[in-house]
C-alpha cells in the first residue's frame, strides 16, 4: 500500500533544502539530513518526534531559514531514513550525535528544537560528547521523560493499571492507519491535536503520520513505553525553554512541569491554552519565536567561514531557492512566558510523574479533539 505524500502548498508544505547530506550513526545506519539557509548563519537543529519527519518542522524551517541555517534529520525508520532493529534511547542519542559532528564545525554551537520522541532524543544525548560541545541553547516541546503511557490521557476513562493496559495497546497497536480519511483525520485530531486545530493543520499532520510504516510505529512505541529519563534530565546543563499544549493528551502538562523543575537551567516554561500535542504545527509563530530567541540570546556571533561537513556527512543534492517565508498561523498566547520576550526562569516545581508516547498514533477513538 501506498503511503500518503506530505502536503504540497500552504505554510506546511516542507521547503526545498538547500542541501541534502548523510550522516553515518554509530551502527551504520544512514541517516537523512538536510539543510536550509544560509551557510555560515546561527544554525538550529530540529529533532522531530515518533511518526513524524523532517515535513512536521516545514513551518519553521520556512520562517528561519531567512537568516539561521537550519539542519533537520529523519529519526531510524521515519522519513528517508531507513528502519533498523535496534531501536533505544542509546541509538537516539547516537544518530543525534552523528548529526551533529556531520553538519556543525568543530566548537559551533547551536540550538537544539526537540519535539516528543525529539525531546526525548535530546534529554539521551544530553552528556554525549557532541551535545556537550555543540549545544548552546535547546527547547523542548511536548514530550516527557517517563511514565508515558500511565499518564496518557488518550483514553477518555479513570487512571489506573487498566487505563495503562489499554492505552499500552492501543497506541502500540500494529494494526495499519490506512489512507487520510474523514474518520482518520477525525482520530488523529481527537488523540493527537488541540480543538482549536484548524483543518488544514490536521491534514499535514494526517498526512506525516499516515506516512510511517506501522512496523516503525510498533517498535518505537515499545522503546516509549519503557522510556525513562528522569537522571537525563538533570544532565541538560544548557539554557534550556519547555513548551506545552494544556490539551496534550499524549505528553500532558505534568510532564513538562516536572522536566522544568529538573533542568539544571531553566528559561521557562510556556503553556499554551487548548493547544495538543503537534505544537510545531498548531503554534508554529510561538515555536519559532521561541528558537529565535534562544539564538539570539544563548548563540555566539555567526563566524567568518562557513561550517565545514565532517568526514560522515555525504552531500547528495545542491539546493533550490528556498521559499518566500509564509505568513505564521495565529498561534494562542503563551501562559508562563509572554510571546514576546524570552521566558522567566521557571520556578521551582515539585517533579511530577511523566508520561506518554511522544507522537501521535491511535486507533479510533471516538470523542472531541486534543493532543
């Protein structure tokens, strides 16, 4: 069966990349890369989260590609990226350090975006080598460090050891999505997307999910269920800025609150009123907004030369012109940080038990919307 190309038009249509490369992981695997801007520019990385790709961040990429150079990769088995039987938090952390040796100069900083399973690929590299050299700043958007699946509030029913039961099973499921239907899209926005999400949202989100093999989806889902980074937490010594949707339902607010009150470095932590899970795509200005910031502010002045690939990175294809920025999509106000200026220092919060898979995926489901 045929998988559902990404959408084509609109802010959410993924820009052409001004490179393609390869980057080689610790166990081989290649890993698909591209970037976007101009060379020699602050440079940003982008991890996207579990059934998503590169195309979930087309909306920034698009906005900061005018003046950052932007470096965004496919996890194991999403994207171009091809699957592999070892999926872990360490293989994560690996891919993200091979990215980053392969398209950062040596002591070039950058800010690291990471959403869900990206977030989470962030917290497991966080004392690598690589990410301790080439980390200047990082934000984490809806995900977590443990505990996913006993606070995922997918199911619509008390918590406790049954919930937990189901929705283990549920988002674990191998059953395959099918093509982007009404009721598929009715599904993905209920589990995975905040009420306010505007349709042609939901079908760029429809449309990445839709695209990654069920296999991928099933072995990931296992590596989540058991997922715990709470002492990794601890180990992201950078500026570091959280943002959540209140209607996340696959990664809810506790886990944010309790990932700020961990981070050694805490610029703040914003949530975002009826937004869900995909806030990339249901926020995009306020994501944006904030990685400027952070680069702004946490980044050093762009060098003289441009960044040289490392040995790993093999270039594929020079670029297209980049597409004219796109207007951003209102996004709701932030709660715990004004839009505008960088966030406050979280207070203190009392850790709070984490929990749920880091990207979208549910069989049917019937109800309203959220993350």
């Amino acid at each position: 069966m045929s998988r559902p190309a990404h959408v084509s038009a609109g802010p959410y249509a993924p820009p052409v990349p001004a490179r393609e490369l390869t980057a080689v992981s610790a166990d081989g695997t290649r890993l698909h890369v591209e970037t976007h801007g101009p060379d020699g520019a602050p440079a940003v990385v982008l991890a996207h989260g579990w059934t998503c790709s590169t195309a979930f961040w087309a909306a920034q990429i698009r906005e900061l590609a005018t003046d950052h150079r932007v470096i965004a990769y496919d996890q194991r088995g999403h994207g171009r990226t091809p699957a592999s039987r070892d999926c872990t938090t360490d293989t994560l952390a690996d891919d993200l350090e091979a990215v980053l040796t392969a398209t950062l100069a040596p002591g070039e900083q950058a800010v690291i975006a990471g959403h869900s399973m990206g977030g989470m690929t962030v917290m497991a590299a966080s004392a690598r080598p690589a990410f301790v050299e080439h980390a200047g700043a990082v934000l984490l958007c809806s995900t977590g460090s443990s505990r996913l699946i006993a606070e995922s509030t997918v199911l619509p029913i008390r918590p406790g050891r049954v919930r937990t039961w189901l929705t283990r099973r549920v988002l674990g499921s191998r059953a395959p999505l099918g093509p982007v239907t009404p009721a598929a899209r009715r599904i993905l926005k209920y589990a995975t997307m905040g009420p306010g999400s505007t349709p042609h949202m939901v079908e760029a989100c429809a449309r990445i999910v839709h695209a990654c093999p069920r296999t991928v989806r099933h072995s990931w889902s296992h590596v989540l269920g058991l997922l715990d980074l709470g002492h990794a937490v601890r180990e992201v010594r950078v500026p570091t800025a959280v943002v959540v949707g209140t209607a996340d339902r696959l990664t809810p607010p506790v886990h944010a609150r309790a990932i700020a009150a961990g981070l050694p470095h805490c610029l703040g932590l914003t949530e975002l009123p009826g937004v869900g899970h995909m806030t990339p795509v249901e926020a995009p200005g306020l994501v944006t907004a904030r990685i400027r910031e952070l680069a702004a502010t946490h980044l050093p002045a762009a060098p003289a030369v441009s960044a040289v690939p490392s040995v790993s990175a093999v270039p594929v294809v020079p670029t297209a012109p980049v597409e004219s920025a796109a207007p951003a999509v209102p996004v709701v106000p932030a709660v715990s940080a004004e839009s505008a200026a960088p966030p406050v220092p979280a207070t203190p919060v009392v850790p709070v038990v984490p929990a749920v898979p880091a990207a979208p995926v549910a069989p049917a489901i019937p109800a309203e919307e959220s993350a």
